[in-house]
C-alpha cells in the first residue's frame, strides 16, 4: 500500500479595514460576503466606531452582526 503525500500551502490573506462610518440605521446595502456570495439587506443598528454593524436579510428576514474586518463589503444602494 503507497502512503499519498500533499503539501498544503499556507497563505496570509490581508483584509482592509471597510469603512461604515456614512451608513445609518435603515439604509438599504448590497452586501458582498466572501463565504455567504451576495445578497441585499438594510443596515439595523451600529457601534458608534463603526467597527461592527447588524443587516437585516431582506431574503431570509434574519439579523447579522459584521465587523469590519471580516471581509465583508457594504455598498449603499442607490
């Protein structure tokens, strides 16, 4: 019996800080998730830094919290 061998690559991944600072309670966003894909929401609540921030899925009517360096991209829909 062969013994398989793989060598796993190991990567850092830099993720840039977003900035929430001009989204407000009840604006409508596209929101981009590197794991969950696309989908539309409105922004529900916010830390005063801006750091983290709760959607609401207008799909699925479920409630998220976000930081902002987790990847995720808001964009204001306009």
């Amino acid at each position: 019996m062969k013994k398989r061998t793989s060598a796993v690559a190991t990567s850092t991944t830099t993720i840039d800080a977003q900035n929430w600072t001009t989204l407000a309670p009840g604006d409508k966003v596209h929101v981009q998730h590197p794991e969950m894909g696309k989908f539309q929401a409105v922004v529900d609540d916010k830390t005063h830094d801006s750091h983290a921030i709760w959607i609401l899925r207008e799909d699925l009517g479920e409630r998220r919290v976000f930081t902002n360096l987790e990847g995720v991209r808001l964009v204001p829909k306009t």
